[in-house]
C-alpha cells in the first residue's frame, strides 16, 4: 500500500516541501533510509543524516532549517516524533486482521463473545468468561472462568488471565503476561510458611498495555488496579493490592510490593524497586535502579538507593568512589591527633 506526500500531510497537517506526489510504501530510520521509505527527524543529533538519507520523505519539525540542498521530500509538522506515530499507527490498522474463531480454540458452552472477534488455535476460554467486540485473542491464551475481556482488547501468546479478573477495553497484554496469579503471601508457622488464600481480583482499566512476561498479582482481597493508560513493560512485577494510577509508565524489571499506590502520571525506569505499603505521589521520576522505601511528595524526581534528589545522588556517588582513600587519610589524621594528644598531656 503507498502513500503520497500529499495524502500524508493531509492527515498529520504538515506543510510539504518539494514533491507532494513523492510516494511511500514502508518506515526506516533516517541513517537506514531506502527509497520508498517514510523517515523523521526529532533529535538534533541525527540531524547530518538528512543529507544523505535515501528515504522518499522524511517528518521533521516546523523549526527546522536545512543548512544544505536536501534531496528527500520533507514534511513539517508540530512534532515529527508525535506525527510519525498516528501514520504507523493508522498504518498498522491498514493491515489485514484475522476474524473468527478456530475449531481448535477450547470454549466453554456458556462464554460470552461479542462481534468480530478472533480467537485462535489451542486458545482457552473457561466458563462464564466475556469477550468483547473486536477483542483479538492470540493462539494458546487461557482465559479464566469468569473473567472480562474488554472491546478492541489484544491478547498475545501465552497470556493468562486468571479467573474473575476484569481486563478493560482497548488493552494490549503481550506475549506471557500473567493477570490474577496469587500474590505473594504467607504466614510463618511452626513447620513451615501456611499460604493465605488470595481471593481478590484484578482490575485492569482501558488503555493499558502490558509488556510481555509481566505479572500483575491478584489482591489477597479486593483488587489489584491498574488504571487507565498504565504502560508496563516487560518483566515487570505488580504485587497484590498494589494500586497503579491512570497513565504512569514502568519501564522493564520495576518490582512494585504488595499494598503499594502508585500516583499518577508517574515514569519510572528500569529496576526500581518500591517498598510495600507506601504511597508515591502524582508526577514522580525515578531514575534506574533506585528504591523507594518510604512515601514520596508529588513531583518529585528521585535517583538512588534509598531514592534521594537526582544532583545529591551524584554528589555522593562522586564522593563514594574517594572514600577508601578517605578512610586511608582518616586513619592518618587520627594517628596525628593522638601523637599531639600525648605532646600535649607531657
């Protein structure tokens, strides 16, 4: 499928400069270009790229000013990252989808399944489960007994969904993610640890995309909540109870303990760990590989181990690196102060 320069800056509202019939059939990085390729440019330091691209058309921002003859049709948008996202996303919708439901698929007699939806191979879906219009159900899914799928909802291989958990509309979950495995609990005794029955749920609102082998706990009672517009990455750990407000974004191996509540819009990188029953505020960023032991203030932004602001965190982490040395003068100075002690006392 092509598409020209003129019909592409309709849609995104860009202004073209040089051929509005220059045409595209695929994407590529603006260092990979080929011809009949779509590209962009938003960070300036790819910017010598555009010179010598071989893409047909590259986004790059209103503010953008070549400095030498550009050979590639250049489209000018408010923000080419943003733009180049609507175009592969209006791409991918282009692209043929599969409707239907396999003969090998496993469904119970009284599952519920809306309009057009796809359920393939070796899918399971157990009894009094619900499955919403447009819902996409990929080969070798369990669906639980009682569990919601919502509309327009995208389950990939391997997903599991345990039972009674509710997954809203417009999710993506992708290849092994786990929704409703119990949380981690029990109870020291005499012979061993006894496991406390986890009988709770878990809510997962519109929007959300959950990466591939994630795993969102289910409550001990209650539910676990992920709300709307929540992006997990891969392997990523929720834990029973735990809240996720609407539109914070995890990236991969983020560990979140039981009973923790996460606020809003927060953004967290990769490997943070968060203590059990804590709250973090509203639009807090927390740098990789920092942990948060104890509640946290809205807009914060926090780095280290126990998660401190950024620029003290690297003060200390220049000085750490001095400290045998200052151990070794310590000492010295130490040994200093008792000869002059004695001088002193004689």
């Amino acid at each position: 499928m092509e598409f020209s320069a003129k019909q592409i800056a309709e849609y995104i509202q860009g202004t073209i400069v040089g051929d509005e019939n220059a045409k595209v059939h695929t994407f590529a990085k603006i260092e990979e270009g080929v011809p009949g390729a779509l590209s962009f440019l938003s960070n300036p330091k790819y910017t010598h790229y555009i010179y010598d691209t071989k893409s047909t058309i590259v986004l790059v921002n209103k503010d953008f000013h070549p400095e030498h003859e550009i050979k590639a049709t250049l489209i000018k948008v408010d923000d080419a990252y943003e733009s180049l996202a609507k175009l592969m996303t209006l791409y991918e919708m282009s692209m043929p989808k599969k409707k239907g439901i396999s003969s090998l698929a496993s469904i119970a007699e009284n599952v519920k399944i809306g309009k057009d939806v796809y359920i393939g191979p070796f899918a399971c879906i157990e009894e009094g489960a619900e499955i919403g219009d447009n819902a996409y159900i990929h080969p070798q899914v369990t669906v639980g007994s009682h569990a919601k799928i919502g509309a327009n909802t995208i389950l990939y291989p391997h997903v599991t969904v345990y039972h009674d958990c509710h997954i809203g509309n417009n999710c993506i979950l992708h290849a092994g993610a786990v929704i409703g495995a119990d949380g981690f609990g029990f109870a020291p005794a005499p012979e061993g640890y006894e496991k406390i029955p986890q009988i709770g749920i878990v809510i997962i609102e519109d929007n959300v995309e959950i990466g591939a082998n994630t795993c969102v706990d289910r409550a001990t009672m209650g539910a676990t909540l992920v709300h709307q517009g929540v992006k997990l990455d891969n392997l990523i750990q929720v834990a029973h109870n735990v809240e996720i407000g609407k539109n914070t974004v995890m990236a991969s191996q983020v560990g979140v303990a039981g009973s923790a509540k996460i606020g809003e819009w927060c953004m967290f990188g990769g490997q943070v760990g968060v203590a059990g029953h804590i709250k973090v505020g509203d639009h807090v960023t927390v740098g990789a590989q920092s942990g948060i032991p104890g509640n946290t203030k809205s807009h914060s932004t926090l780095m280290g181990y126990p998660a401190i602001d950024p620029k003290q965190f690297a003060r200390s982490a220049a000085i750490y690196k001095k400290l045998p040395d200052m151990y070794v003068e310590l000492g010295r100075l130490q040994k200093e102060i008792e000869e002059l002690k004695k001088q002193l006392n004689k």
